[in-house]
C-alpha cells in the first residue's frame, strides 16, 4: 500500500469527530449555554473563510480579527493568522498595481500607495510570523501532511454553511496565486522566506488535490517540483536574514526545522522513504520534545509499518533522469523426490539406458530485476506512474541417477508496467529463455505477454484503502524450437504456443481478524504488526491455450481451471493450496495410437505446501525486503489420456509425486 495514501488518512479523524459534536444530526437536539458558546468559534471561522471567498476581504478581516480577539487561546488562531496574511497580501498586491499605474500618469500620490504596499506585507509577515510561532499541537495532530493545519481544519469542516471540496480547492488555488505573485512580483516578497514557505504549502495542498483528478498528472508533478523549489529559496533567505542579523539563531533554527519536515513529506509523496526517514529523524532530534517532534515520530512509526507491510526495493544510487534504479533478487536451494522424472507412461516398458524413472534431485535457481520507477510528480504525461525494467535468471535441477533428465535453463526479460490510472495497470513482458535437457540443447523460446490488472478497494475513491483483490487478464504468445533430434517430421514441436487467461483472487479475512489468530497475535506483538495484515484468500482462474506446431501429434486446443487457496497460520507458519484441471484436445490422429485416434488428455495436479517464514519482510531493519522462508510440501499430478499403442502401453498416461523441502532467500 502507498504510504502517501495511508499518511493522508491520518489527515481528517480528529477534525471529524470534533465536526460530528459540533454539527450533531439533521434534527439537532437542543444545545445547551455551554456547548452553544464552545461550537460558535467554528461558526464564526466558517462564516469569516466564507467571506474572504466571496471577495469581501474586509468582512474576512473583521471576522477573523474579532475571532482572534473573543477566543484568545483558541484552537483556531493559526487558521486566523494564515488568512490575515493572505488578506494582507492580497491588499498590498493590490496598493503596488495602483502605484505603478499612478506612477506611469504622473500623478503626486503614487509613492503613499507604495508605502500602503509596504505597510500591509509587513502586516502579513507578521501574521505568518505568528503561525509558525503558535504552532497549534492539536492542529498539528488533525492533518499530518500539513504541519500547522492552516487552511485544512477550515475546508473540512462541516459546519452550518459546510465548504465543499470545490470551495477548499479554491482556498488553495487563492492561496497560491496571491503567493505567486507576491513572491515574483514585489521586492518585499522576492526576500520574503515565509512568501516563499506557504507559498510551497498552498503548491503541496494543491499536489493532494490534483492527485484525486483523473487526468491531472501533469498539475500534480509540476507543484511538487515547484513546491520543493520554493522551500529551497525559503532555506536561502532564511540563511541570509540570519547572517545579516535579521533573524535570531533560535529561530532561523526552528525555521531549517520546519522546512526539514516539509522536504520529508515530499519524499514520501516521491517514494523515497529512506530519505523520508531520514528527514523526520533530523526534526524529531533537532525539535526534541515539541509536538512538531511528536508529529514526525508518528509519521515514522507509520512508514516503518508501511515498509513492513510493502517494503520499496533496494535502491541503487544513480542520478536522475536515469535513476534511482531499484533491484530486487531471488534465490531457490531445494531437495526432492520425484516419482516420475522421465514422465513414464502407465504399463510402458523402462526405456534403455534409464536405471529408473524415479529419483532424488537437487536444484538451485536465481533471479533478479532491475528497474526505473517513474512516478507523475517525475513525469506528469504518464498518468499515476511507470515502471520499466530488464532481468534474468537460472535454474538447475539435477538427477544423480537419471543424468539424462539434468535440467539447465537461462533467461533474460525487459519488461514494462503503466499504471494510467490509480489501481489500474497495463504491463508487457518479453522473456527469451535457453534451456538444456541432459545437458544438450532443448528449448530456445521467445514469448512476448501483455497483461491487464485491476486492483479492487474496499473504496474504490480511496487509493490507499483496503484491497479486496484483483483481476489479471493476460496473453501470451511463445514462438518455441525444440533443439533436440527428432525420429519423424511429425513429431516435431516447433510453433508457436498462446494462451489467453484471466485469474481472479479474492481476499477474504485478514489475519488479525480470524478467530484462531487473534489470540495468538494479542500475545504477540511482533508477530501481529508482521503478519497480521496477510490474507486469507482464495484465487481462481481460466485458460485457453492454441498451440500449432510445425508436426502434427502435439497440435492442440486445451482448457484450463485453475484455483487456491492461502492461509494464514499461527507461529509464522502458513499453509497453500493450489490446483489445477486440464483438458487438451488434439487435432490430429497419434502416430503412436494403433486406432490413430486423435488424444485427448484430462490432467489434475495438486501442490501442498507449508511454509515457515525465519526473516519476513521488514523484519530486518538494514535490509526491509529480505525475506527468508523454509517451505516443506508435496505436488501431485495424474494425467489420463485415451492413446495407447499396440503393445497396450499407455504412453501419455502417467502419476507423479513430487516431495521437497526448499529454502526461498528474496531481497
């Protein structure tokens, strides 16, 4: 889950409780004195952000001044003084258009309007001033994204006269046109630090804004950049007030600090939570025992579950626009009994040279990805985001007794995947792949696979709410040569190999919420922030293969179900269950049949498996994606076909049993 989306949520619950007691239901019961005179502060902050939208600024003025003035020691007064200063902006903005016009006509009074001009931003820094001194603790817990609250506890509150989220847009649209052009046009505001710090909160409000609008990528990505440009120029100014001695160490201190917290929300919006980490961890040291440090600390805690939930690759430290690249691997060592290396048919004699056709095996494989994350804040014309990537891989399973069946396979992959819209994803994949039978050339393979995924939210308005599952939709086509020596045309298996499928997985309870978990999980609290998100679920799904050769015998049309389950277990065990039924009808008559009928197969594999997780992911805190894993378990497949040849031997019809014990290393 994204951890901006989960930071968001925390953004609302304090204020919607507070709103819930104010506003009561649509037949209120009858207030009392007391309760009467606590809700009229939101009422009078209401009406006063009502005013200043409707452009009455002096009304807005009046209303937020009295509010300051009846409610000394509200909750309200950084919300009040952050509209002050807009308000003063806005006056002064427009004192330096009339001085400049006055000035171009010659008339006497022009320098009065621009020292009117002046007056009024000094008013407003004085006001922005007074925000960041306040520092509201309660406003700061109701909306972690935005430190001080601001504008946030106002457009979401839903008073007598509610403000839409129309109307909170235009609060930040307001905010930063006034702001821009502050900071762009008027000498004061050029040197003005906190011009240019709200100016990177009203860009950060409208970034969360243009984030819930289908199409507005491009809105998004340019305030981010334009956001984090401003708190650079702010940190600029602030070292130059300071060495002038115009700002006490104190509190050019406590300003670093704040723009610290603010570069840490843009890196988490970015995905960088290492840097993320890191910033808050400067704020909660250099802010020791502020709320300001409580803040950060929460913010903390919740990427650290959200790594542990989802930890983000490794990161490979190469610049932009090239990187940062991300690396995931995998490594597989395992131990097996098969009952059927050779696939022997049923009642078919040993072939000549086969000590048997059962055996134990080993087997090692490995396997890597490299890619470019590319998020919208990046590249605002992609949609939600882009990732793009190449990898490989190798797998050898050996056979001490039966050397001929060693199987040793190579492959390489660049794949992409476009999400153009939250929680819908796009991806296309091509794998080349050599593989070696005893040995020998066997298999060189080219298959190209498109596939379409849809992630299901328990609301789908909410990016970062609970996922209910997902549908993938895919494709598959594999031009495949058989590098082996064939004994007749026909039975040669070149061509080419499709499949179109779709699978649906369903995410049914997660663990903390089964009853044979949730005992076990209250005892254990590491257990249940590791493991208690897991679902219990239940996946099935649906192919179609065409598979033409260049031969005739293994020419087929074939079906598919396929199903499992997922389970949960106590003392980080889980237990899986997954299946398979096939049918495959051949379109030609069998060169091995003595009736030269047409095959037909039906084939039913089973795979058990137990795991038990020794490192899960987030669990090492240097390396958040390590997972280390030991899975026991048994596959079964019985395959029936109606060929057999004229000894009575059934060729194509066989049982197999495969029972192992692997350790899964993915980091």
């Amino acid at each position: 889950m994204n951890a901006y989306y989960i930071l968001m949520s925390v953004a609302v619950t304090a204020v919607l409780a507070m709103a819930a007691a104010a506003a009561g239901q649509d037949q209120p019961p009858k207030m009392t004195d007391a309760a009467a005179a606590s809700a009229q502060p939101l009422v009078e902050l209401n009406r006063a952000i009502q005013s200043y939208l409707s452009g009455d600024q002096d009304a807005a003025e009046a209303l937020f001044g009295q509010l300051l003035s009846t409610d000394p020691q509200g909750a309200y007064r950084a919300a009040c003084h952050y509209y002050l200063g807009l308000i003063g902006l806005d006056r002064g903005l427009r004192f330096v258009d009339e001085a400049k016009r006055l000035a171009e006509s010659g008339a006497s009074n022009a320098w009065d309007r621009a020292l009117a001009a002046r007056g009024e931003f000094e008013r407003a820094q004085a006001h922005f001033e007074q925000v960041v001194r306040e520092a509201d603790a309660t406003v700061e817990m109701i909306n972690a994204a935005l430190l001080l609250g601001i504008s946030q506890l106002a457009s979401d509150y839903p008073g007598p006269d509610p403000l839409d989220k129309e109307a909170a847009f235009r609060l930040a649209r307001r905010a930063e046109d006034t702001l821009q052009r502050y900071v762009s046009q008027t000498d004061a505001g050029r040197q003005d630090r906190n011009g240019h710090f709200y100016l990177a909160v009203a860009r950060y409000r409208l970034a969360d804004e243009y984030r819930k609008q289908a199409g507005r990528g491009r809105e998004y990505g340019e305030c981010l950049a334009s956001a984090r440009q401003n708190l650079e120029r702010a940190a600029t100014l602030a070292a130059a007030d300071h060495a002038a001695g115009r700002l006490a160490a104190d509190e050019h201190a406590r300003f670093q600090t704040v723009l610290t917290y603010y570069h840490g929300l843009l890196a988490v919006v970015e995905r960088d939570y290492h840097d993320a980490r890191r910033q808050f961890g400067d704020v909660t040291r250099q802010a020791a025992g502020t709320d300001l440090a409580k803040n950060a600390q929460v913010i903390i805690e919740t990427l650290d579950e959200v790594e542990t939930a989802a930890p983000l690759p490794i990161q490979l430290p190469v610049p932009r626009p090239i990187g940062p690249w991300e690396f995931e691997g995998r490594l597989r060592l395992g131990n097996w009994y098969d009952s059927n290396v050779i696939l022997l048919g049923k009642e078919t004699t040993l072939p000549r040279g086969f000590k048997r056709k059962d055996d134990y095996q080993y087997g090692v494989s490995a396997d890597f990805n490299i890619s470019r994350y590319i998020p919208r804040s990046e590249a605002p014309w992609i949609g939600e985001s882009l990732t793009v990537g190449v990898g490989g891989g190798t797998s050898h399973v050996w056979q001490p007794n039966i050397p001929q069946f060693d199987v040793n396979r190579y492959a390489g992959r660049a794949y992409l995947n476009w999400q153009p819209l939250t929680d819908l994803y796009l991806g296309l994949q091509y794998e080349g792949s050599y593989t070696q039978l005893g040995h020998d050339p066997f298999i060189a393979s080219h298959r190209l696979t498109p596939v379409v995924s849809k992630i299901w939210r328990l609301a789908s308005s909410d990016p970062g709410g609970r996922e209910l599952g997902r549908t993938d939709v895919y494709y598959s086509h594999d031009d495949r040569s058989y590098l082996d020596r064939i004994t007749s045309f026909q039975l040669n298996r070149d061509g080419t190999y499709q499949a179109v499928g779709t699978q649906q997985t369903f995410n049914l309870v997660q663990a903390k919420d089964l009853p044979y978990m949730s005992d076990y999980l209250a005892r254990h609290e590491k257990a249940r922030r590791l493991f208690g998100s897991d679902w219990l679920k239940f996946y099935l799904g649906y192919e179609y293969r065409d598979e033409r050769t260049v031969g005739t015998e293994f020419d087929l049309r074939g079906h598919s179900v396929l199903w499992g389950f997922d389970v949960p277990l106590p003392y980080r065990l889980a237990f899986e269950l997954d299946g398979e039924f096939g049918w495959g009808d051949y379109t030609g008559a069998s060169v091995f049949d003595f009736e030269r009928k047409e095959r037909a197969d039906f084939v039913q594999r089973y795979n058990f498996g137990l795991t038990y997780t020794i490192v899960a992911r987030g669990e090492n805190e240097n390396m958040r994606t390590l997972a280390v894993k030991l899975r026991g378990g048994v596959e079964m497949t019985f395959q029936n076909s109606n060929i057999w040849n004229r000894l009575g031997e059934d060729i194509y019809e066989y049982d197999r049993a495969i029972y192992g014990v692997q350790l899964e290393v993915d980091f």
